[in-house]
C-alpha cells in the first residue's frame, strides 16, 4: 500500500471518530454556562440552578445545549449510542396537584416554533401530534393525568416520539439495591435524578429513577426503538417544560451527557440546593384574607361581649351610694338562684313579685331574693332609702334583710332563708300533712311562735331608735326557720318620725302590690291599730283553723 493510501486511510478513520471524541459535558449546577435559554427558562442568581419553569400559568421554558451533537454514523447512518444523566426538582404551586411537566428532549433546533404549553409540554403542538417530519425524541416527566393522550396517572415516565402519546411508559418508581421496586413522587419537591441511556447496537432504550446519587441496574423503562429514521445527523439536547392552569416550578440542578458512552452519575451533594420555597402572592392574599376574617370575627365578639357586660351592668347612681355596703350584684344573685329559675328555685309570689331561694357563690349562705319591679326612679330611691334603713334592724325574730339590688328597673331584696317556709300552711293546709288530722303545731310550737312574733312589734314599737309600724301582721307574714323560730317579714313595715309621726314617703304595699304615699297620721293609734292586727292572728293561730 502507497504511503497516499495510509494517510488516506487514516484521515478518514479520523474523520469518521472525531464527532464522537469532544461530545461529552458535564455542568454541576448552570453558573456561567452558555447553556440556550428561551422561554420562562432562567438560571437562579448565586445558585446556578436552571429553573425552566415559574409558578405562572400557561408557561413554556426551553434550555438546550449551546451546539448541536452528531447522532448518526456517516457511513451507516445508525445512530451513535449515547447516553445522559440529570438532576431534577418539581415543586407545584399546590402540593398534590402538578402542572404539566418536563421532558429531556432531542430536536432539530433549539427553539421550537408553534410549541403550546400545558399537556403539550411546550414541545408540539395539536396540529404537529404524529408528524414524522418534526423529528422529535422525548421522554416525558408528566404530573398530570392527559386522557387525550392516554396517560397511565398522574406521576409518570414515557417515551415519546414525535406524539405525546407515549409509546412506552411507566409510573414513577425506582429499584433499590435489593432489587425491590418503590414508588417515587415526581412531584414531591425533592431531587430526583434520571438516566436515559440508548444503545445503537442493540436498538433499544432505557430510563431509570433514583432518589440518590445511585443508580439502580434496573431500569423502570426498558424499549425497543431504532432511532435511525427519528433523529438526523446534527441535532440539538435539552429540555422543555410547561405549565397548565396549574403550575409548577421544574429545576435542574445538574446535567451531564455523553456520546458513545456512559454519562457519569451526578453527585447529589456536590449540587446546588433547592432555593427555600417562597410564598406565592396567592398565598399571602388567602393568609391575609384568612387573618382579617379572624379579626373581624374577633372584633364582633369583643363588641358583641362588651355589649352584653354594658347591657347586663348594674348601673350604681350617685345616691345609692349612701346606702351602706348591703348592694349585691345582679350576676351575683343570677347565679345563686340559677338564672331565677322557676321548677327549681321558685318559693312563692304574690303582688309584690316572685320569691326564689338562692346559694350565694362565695359564702354559700342560702337566701331568699324577692324580685320587685318598678319604673319610678323617684319612688325607687326612697324606697331603698327604706329598706337601707330596714336592713339594720336586728332581731331573732326579724327576717333578716341582708341586702338588695337594682337591675333595668327591678329591685331585689335578699333576706335569710327561713327553711321551713310561712307560718299559714302550717294551719291551713292540712293536706300537705297525712301524719295526723289534728293541728300540726303543738301549744308549746303556737306559743313560741306567739311570743317570738310579740317580741318582733315590741322591738318594732318601742326598743329600735325609731319606731316601725307593721301593718301586715298575718300568717303569711310570718316565716319558720330551721327550728320552728318565727320571724316576722318586712312586707307591711312603715318607719315613723321619733316624735311618733309616719314619714310621709312613697312605700310599698303588700296588700295592693302597689306604690302610695303613706298618709300622715299619729304613730301611737297605727300602733294600737298593728296590736289590733297580731291579736287576730294570735286568735287564728290559737284555733288552728278557718281563715
């Protein structure tokens, strides 16, 4: 052979190698590559992290490598085997539902007219689906379920050529070491990297997922195709990614490729990290109208407590105050009776009002409280001028009043509470007692009761520092405590001057239920008058029987 022959020879061998030996690159994170950007595609500021894609609807983002590569042999027209390896992230804007997706993807060029976005990850177009002249290999990262195209779900790998009906796919999912096959979330926002590896002699294609920096020996994709009539000579490798009405943002933290080769595994650590995840304007809108809601409805509460405190107050005038220290509070009282409760509390009523037994909170005394109503702001201060000077007699045999309240207009007298209730059912309503037909209180009980209330008009008449006349001596009127001890009510008393004359005033009166001014008169012939009275009821009391 000629030495011309040889160097021939070798000159086309060279030929023949010299795409193969300089198509190779690694990029470990994207700062300061010439990587071709087109689209939403960006690289993230001091990360280098490639983001194709932003949390913005109906986006397309392109990035592809600067240069295009040689795929096929000269000579045969095969396809050279190559081989690729990236890391990736999706994080969508709502956690459990993607928007669209990404592919690796191998073109004629770089920029990719009449591309659509959403289902049709900005690589073709409705018009361009099954058109062998576009000349487009992908393999698909798709997170939503397109049931134009017959996807399998929503977290899934497929081989696409020229269609986005996939012609191979397979859920996202990995096989460990052991062999054993575990799901994978495209969508969970962590780094996932993928292998796609095609093998020029064998004619077949295979894609792998791991979550780590190994790569497993089985791949979830394994798919007979010859590339041949897909790919021309010269074409160009990168990604493309897309949003629908849901949108994602798609990374890629790290891409390396090689022809006629293994690409390396990518280290996940020698990586850039994922930028910390920044709330979405919608989100803060929803944060901030959730927050105001709360404080509105926080606000109406305050106002709406505010209002019932207000309304609920007992309202304390200026000359109230004068009284002394026997007011109780309204709340004070509703809770001793239970909200006056009717089936539980209820004692009596008559003209005056009703009367309900009660358990202070504090002290847990029982009580009797008397509600008395009245609109007169006039009458209701003599009136407690009255009873203020009422609540400081002391006396055994005087219902002890401990002190009142004013609420909305009603006033509320608080006395002991004699247990065994007024001195008339004891002599009237025999039914209530089976025991015996015969008077339920014995001489000895009569006269003690007698005595006590003889005792009551003459601390009344003649021993207090000024004089009280009863008006209302009955049966009724005179209440039993615990051990039969009988003590005169306050229903009826009137205060007279210390010269013996009534205090022409405004009082109640038990007998009408009503307000009158009480009319002048001489305190000794009232005080026959009320002797007059007890002795009636002495002679009721003595017989025991008929009104």
């Amino acid at each position: 052979m000629s030495k011309t022959s040889i160097v021939l020879s070798i000159s086309l061998f060279i030929t023949i190698l010299s795409p193969t030996i300089s198509q190779e690159f690694t990029y470990l994170g994207f700062s300061g590559s010439k990587i071709s950007l087109n689209g939403a595609a960006s690289i993230e500021g001091d990360s280098g992290i490639l983001r194709l894609t932003n949390e913005t609807s109906r986006l397309i983002g392109h990035a592809f490598y600067p240069t295009p590569l040689k795929f096929k042999n000269s000579s045969s027209a095969s396809v050279f085997s190559f081989s690729t390896a990236f890391a990736f992230a999706i994080v969508p804007e709502y956690p459990k539902l993607g928007g669209h997706g990404f592919a690796f993807t191998i073109a004629p060029s770089p920029i990719l007219p009449g591309a659509q976005p959403s289902q049709y990850l900005g690589i073709l177009n409705a018009s361009d689906i099954t058109n062998a002249t576009d000349h487009v290999f992908a393999v698909e990262f798709d997170t939503v379920q397109d049931f134009e195209f017959f996807d399998i779900n929503d977290n899934h790998v497929g081989i696409d050529i020229n269609n986005l009906k996939s012609n191979s796919s397979a859920p996202a999912a990995y096989f460990d070491e052991s062999s054993t096959k575990k799901d994978l979330n495209l969508k969970s926002g962590g780094t996932i990297q993928a292998w796609v590896d095609y093998d020029g002699v064998a004619k077949v294609i295979n894609v792998s997922l791991s979550p780590s920096s190994w790569k497993p020996t089985i791949p979830i994709i394994s798919f007979p195709v010859d590339l041949s009539t897909v790919l021309e000579d010269d074409m160009y490798v990168g990604f493309s990614a897309s949003t629908g009405l849901l949108a994602s943002s798609h990374y890629l933290m790290g891409w390396s490729f090689k022809m006629n080769g293994v690409a390396p595994s990518l280290q996940l650590s020698s990586l850039p990290s994922l930028p910390k995840p920044k709330r979405s304007n919608t989100t803060l809108i929803v944060a901030v109208a959730i927050s105001v809601f709360f404080v509105l409805i926080a606000v109406a509460a305050a106002a709406a407590y505010l209002f019932y405190k207000f309304k609920n107050a007992d309202i304390v005038e200026p000359w109230e105050l004068e009284y002394g220290p026997h007011r109780f509070s309204y709340n004070e009282l509703r809770h001793a009776t239970k909200n006056f409760r009717d089936r539980d509390h209820l004692l009596g009523f008559g003209g005056f009002g009703k009367v309900y037994r009660g358990v202070l909170p504090g002290s847990k005394a029982e009580v009797a409280v008397k509600k008395v109503s009245h609109g007169s702001k006039q009458g209701l201060r003599e009136f407690i001028a009255e009873i203020a000077s009422i609540g400081r007699l002391r006396h055994r045999n005087l219902v002890r009043l401990q002190g009142w309240c004013r609420h909305r207009g009603e006033l509320l007298l608080v006395y002991d509470y004699m247990h065994n209730g007024s001195l008339d059912k004891y002599l009237f309503d025999t039914d209530n007692f089976s025991s015996s037909s015969s008077p339920v209180l014995s001489w000895e009980e009569r006269y003690k009761v007698l005595k006590g209330v003889a005792s009551a008009l003459l601390y009344l008449h003649e021993e207090w520092e000024a004089v009280v006349i009863h008006r209302d001596v009955k049966a009724s009127n005179v209440l039993l405590d615990i051990d039969m001890t009988a003590g005169s009510g306050t229903s009826g008393w009137r205060s007279c001057t210390s010269t013996g004359r009534t205090r022409a005033r405004r009082g109640w009166s038990a007998r009408s239920g009503t307000w009158r001014r009480s009319l002048r008169g001489r305190g000794r012939r009232r005080r026959a008058r009320t002797c007059s009275r007890s002795g009636r009821c002495a002679w009721r009391r003595s017989r025991g029987g008929d009104r």
